[in-house]
C-alpha cells in the first residue's frame, strides 16, 4: 500500500473536498476575524525570512514583485484557542513575543487572496484542512492530496 493509499484510508472521513477551492484570504476569514496592518512593519530581513521559509509556494517569490499585505488576527471569542497557543509557546521558550512586540498572530497575503505566511501553527493546519482538496485533485491522487492528507497526519496523527 502506498503513502498516499495509507493516509487516505486512515483520514478519509475527516476529508473536506470541494469542487473549486476558496481564495486563502476568504478561507482565512472563516476562521478569524482580521485587521489590516502597514507591511512597513515588517522589516525587511524579517520579511524575506518568512517568504523564504513559506511552504505555500514551490518557489519563493520575489518580493520585490509582490502586492503584499499584512494582517493581524483580531483577538476574540473565533481566534481564542489560536492565542492560547501562541502563549503557551511564548511562555515556554521566551519571556519575548515570538515576531512582534505586541503578541499578536499574523499573516502575510499576496494580491489581496494567497496566504504567502501565517505564523501559528494551529491556525495553519486549520486553514489548510478548511481549505479542502478538489475532486479532481482527489481522484487524480495527485500531489497535492499528498501534502493535504499530511497535513491530517500531522495533526492528527
């Protein structure tokens, strides 16, 4: 039994397949509620350390070339188990914020719908989960698939 084969068997209940898959951004909104932020407040080696370290995209994308914007997760009721988690990991390894100086999560968006970073993890495999695989991608057993039904390993698994 391939990979592919084993993960789809012990997951496929828990699979969201849809027909065509939502921009990031309105995938995202699901999820939390988001407020728009100067991308002045990144610098720039922080800025390329997120791109560069991005698994949203094969090839890393100049960001000289992007139309980027940045967005923090409103802190409320939707977005509470995303800062339990980010405190939980603040208070284990620093007494200082993991990016910013305010403990906020944020994400990072390309033209105004592809999430290019997000900086929780929680939030991530969420998003990646309610973003959902399409039937073609389904049927195709495609590569695609492969990174979406990891994604259930890892959270799951």
């Amino acid at each position: 039994m391939s990979r592919i084969e084993a993960l789809l068997e012990q997951y496929k209940d828990k699979l969201v397949i849809v027909d065509e898959k939502k921009d990031g951004l309105s995938s995202l909104r699901e999820l939390v509620d988001l407020t728009e932020e100067p991308i002045e407040k990144l610098t720039a080696p922080h800025l390329n350390s997120i791109i560069g370290e991005s698994i949203y995209s094969k090839d890393p994308p100049n960001t000289d070339e992007l139309n980027m914007t940045l967005f923090k997760v409103v802190e409320n009721e939707k977005s509470k188990r995303y800062y339990n988690d980010l405190n939980k990991i603040i208070q284990s390894s620093s007494p200082e914020p993991l990016y910013f100086w305010d403990r906020a999560i944020y994400c990072i968006v390309k033209d105004n719908r592809d999430i290019l970073a997000l900086d929780n993890l929680q939030l991530l495999y969420d998003y990646q989960v309610n973003q959902g695989i399409t039937k073609k991608e389904y049927k195709e057993k495609s590569t695609d698939l492969l990174r979406y039904l990891e994604v259930f390993d890892m959270y799951y698994g």
